[in-house]
C-alpha cells in the first residue's frame, strides 16, 4: 500500500509541471462546476442511453496502471445524465481490477518489500514465507476492490466510478480528485458521502484480520490499513483526473 501510494503522489508532483488545461472554448454556463452533478440535458436529443456494461478507459496509466472506471468528461457542454452501472456491471468491474496482471505483480512487489523488512515475522522467511505475504497483500486488494466497487456500491446505490472534473486550474482539479474520497456519485446522479469507499474500506481492513498474523490485529493497525488505502485512493484519483493530460504532454497526443 505504501509503494502504492509514494508512486501515485510522485507522478501527481509531475502533473504539477504540465500546462494548466483551460475550460474548453465550446463550453457554456450550463457546465456543471462538479461533473459529478450533471446539468438537464436541453432538449429530448439529450435522452440518456442505456446503462453500459462497463466505464470507457482511456488506456493505462504510464503504461502499467488499470484504468477501468474513468468517465471522460462530455464532449459538448449540454451533459446528459450518465446511465448508471447495473449490479452486474459494478461486480464485473471489481472482477476486472482484481485479476488484472498489475494487481498481481503489485501484491508480488509488496511481498517482496514485507519479506524484505521483515513485516509480519510470524509468517517467516523463505518460499513458504513470501508465499503467505504475496496472498496476504492480493487478499488486501481483491477484497478492498469488491468491497468498494462492488458490494457496497450495489447496496447503497453509488457509483464507484471517477468521473474526471477536466477543466479549471491545477488546484481546483487536484482538490476534486481527492474529495472523491469522501463525495460520491449516486445512481440517481446526485452526491453524498461516499459510504462505499469509508465503510468499504473499514470492513476490508477488519476482514483482513482473519489472514494476517494475530500480533498484527490491534486497532492501531486496522486503523493504519484504513488511512493509508484512502490516501492511497486519493493519490489514484488525482492520476485519473490528470493522466490524459499527462499522456499528452509526454506523447503529444
């Protein structure tokens, strides 16, 4: 979780030298200020198509990172309402990010740091030992997947997409990407707190009790999981919102 969060807050300081991206020229006051509130479309053209079985991607991040649940913003300044994910399609998207090769070679690499510095010595060194911290960590991240993406956003009627603001100054958007955290999307297109990501990653970090060694189940480390996979969210939040902007500064397309 840690090198997770490092990396993601490293490629955000490089964001920082890359060009302001100016409200588009075609825009109009009927932009909502959080994309996440989406104005009335102006006429019956505007009518919302059918829920779709997945987000649009705009390919991965720097190459290795997923990049599963971006809305992009609206071409046009009239937003119509994005149609919700179906219950289906919430689970299909936590599936997808959790058997995707970077999930796996990220828990590997986390493995490894454990093994490294000795984190959870009752699980001991070795073949034996690297195995349990490799599906310990992958534990951690399929479960906080399902947790956030898919259960409790199937319960509670949120959507656990990113829906990227794309406009205004590097402040203002870095400031949106990181409430997300807090400020949700519901079905209905409104916003509130966002439950599936607190609670979500609440229940994740007490599940993840059950594996881990009983010298690592205290309050203290449930808490440390919880802040450090929120910030960490944070952190991919803010390369969602930026990463096209970022693809075309370092391709020039």
């Amino acid at each position: 979780m840690r090198f997770l969060t490092v990396l993601a807050w490293i490629a955000g300081c490089a964001l920082l030298a890359a060009q302001e991206v100016p409200l588009p020229s075609n825009a109009s006051s009927s932009v909502s200020a959080d994309p996440a509130t989406p104005a009335a479309p102006d006429s019956a053209e505007g009518v919302a198509p059918s829920a779709p079985e997945a987000p649009e991607a705009e390919g991965r991040i720097l190459g290795i990172i997923p990049n599963n649940k971006t809305v992009p913003v609206p071409p046009t300044p009239i937003v119509t309402l994005e149609p919700p994910l179906t219950t289906g399609a919430k689970f299909r998207l936590a599936t997808k990010d959790s058997l995707d090769p970077y999930t796996v070679v990220l828990a590997g690499l986390y493995a490894g740091i454990a093994q490294w510095q000795d984190n959870y010595p009752a699980f001991g060194l070795g073949a034996e030992g690297y195995g349990k911290r490799i599906g310990a960590a992958y534990a951690d991240q399929a479960i906080g997947n399902y947790m956030t993406e898919a259960i409790f956003p199937a319960l509670l009627h949120e959507d656990p997409r990113y829906f990227r603001k794309g406009y205004g100054s590097k402040f203002s958007r870095i400031t949106y990407a990181v409430t997300r955290t807090v400020v949700t999307r519901t079905d209905t297109g409104t916003n509130r707190f966002n439950y599936s990501e607190i609670v979500g990653n609440c229940v994740a970090a007490g599940i993840s009790n059950l594996y881990y060694p009983a010298s690592e189940r205290t309050v203290s480390e449930t808490a440390e999981k919880l802040g450090i996979q929120v910030a960490s969210d944070s952190a991919i939040n803010i390369l969602l919102e930026f990463w096209p902007d970022m693809r075309h500064a370092m391709l020039k397309k």
